[in-house]
C-alpha cells in the first residue's frame, strides 16, 4: 500500500497541469508600457477627465463643470453662469493635463526601475510618496471646481442637477447642502 507521503507527490503532480492553465488576471498586461495603469487610465490622464476623482463632490451635491455644460438647457443656466462654468473647466483640465503628464511620468519612471531590477525599498518608498502627493493634487483640482461650480448655481439648479442625473427623483430630491449655493450675478 502506498504511503501517505506517495498520495501527495501523486495529488500535487496532478494539481500542477491545472494550476498552470489557470492564467493570472494580469496575464496580457505585462506588454503594457506602464503595467500599473491600463489603456483607460493613460487616456484619463492624458486628457484630464474626472475618472471618478471627485465623486464624493459629485455624489453630495456638489456638480462638476463637464455635466453642468451639458445639461445647461434643462438647468436654465443663465449667460453669466455658463461663461463661468466653461472657464472653471478649462482651468480644471488644464491642471488636471499637467498633474496627469507628471503622474504618468512617475509611474514610467516605477516601471523602469523595477524593470531594471535595481530599485531599493528606500527608492521604492520615495517614489510612491511623489505619486500619491501628484494624485492627491489631481483630486484636489477635481474636488475643488466641484465647489466652486456649486457656488455658482442656485439650489434648485443644485436640485434639478441631482434629478437630471439620476442622483435624486423629482419628488425626493434633497435640498441643497447647509451653507450651499447661493446664484450669483456677474
């Protein structure tokens, strides 16, 4: 009678085949330029779209330019607030571009030093710290419009904003924040 010892050589030796059929999630992704950040995220970058940085803001009543633009009709923006909003989205994803080029340039510089296999856990450490300070600052620039484009809306244009995407019904829709919008004219 085989031993128990045996059972296991032979279990494992049959586990094996399988276990190596069973491809990684990552497996693909190791020809990507910079592993870390899929195609997507590059193009986010790149092009300073929101990509879920400023969420909270989004999902508190605190609407960014980009939406706020497209639902301008439904939202009966006056002159004075539509100039104000283009000019906060342009100001936002041109930091957002340049905070974006500077984290993608981190990450690239990652990538070449483990690719290299020369990087140390004091490096490692030090790199990481720039990347989260550049992604910080890039939720920061994201966050921040979300408050100045509230300012510029009145709470029903707050509201109204919430039903229109979705965030609120109609009937439901929660008043604006304490200390929230008040319209302004230019």
């Amino acid at each position: 009678m085989p031993s128990m010892k045996s059972w296991i050589v032979v279990a494992l030796a049959l586990a094996a085949p399988a276990a190596a059929q069973s491809p990684s999630p990552y497996a693909g992704q190791e020809n990507r330029a910079i592993k870390a950040l899929s195609d997507a995220e590059i193009e986010d970058l790149k092009a300073g779209n929101g990509a879920g940085f400023a969420k909270t803001a989004e999902l508190n009543s605190y609407p960014g330019p980009a939406h706020v633009l497209e639902l301008a009709g439904p939202l009966a923006l006056g002159p004075d607030q539509r100039a104000a909003s283009e000019a906060l989205l342009h100001h936002m994803r041109a930091e957002a571009q340049k905070l974006g080029a500077k984290i993608l340039d981190a990450e690239a510089a990652l990538e070449r030093a483990f690719a290299g296999r020369r990087i140390t856990r004091d490096e490692l450490r030090a790199r990481l710290a720039a990347i989260a300070a550049l992604q910080g600052e890039l939720r920061a620039a994201h966050l921040e419009t979300h408050i100045a484009q509230q300012a510029l809306l009145s709470p029903e244009q707050v509201a109204r904003y919430d039903v229109l995407r979705g965030y609120a019904s109609a009937s439901t829709s929660a008043p604006a924040p304490a200390g929230g919008a008040q319209h302004r004219q230019h």
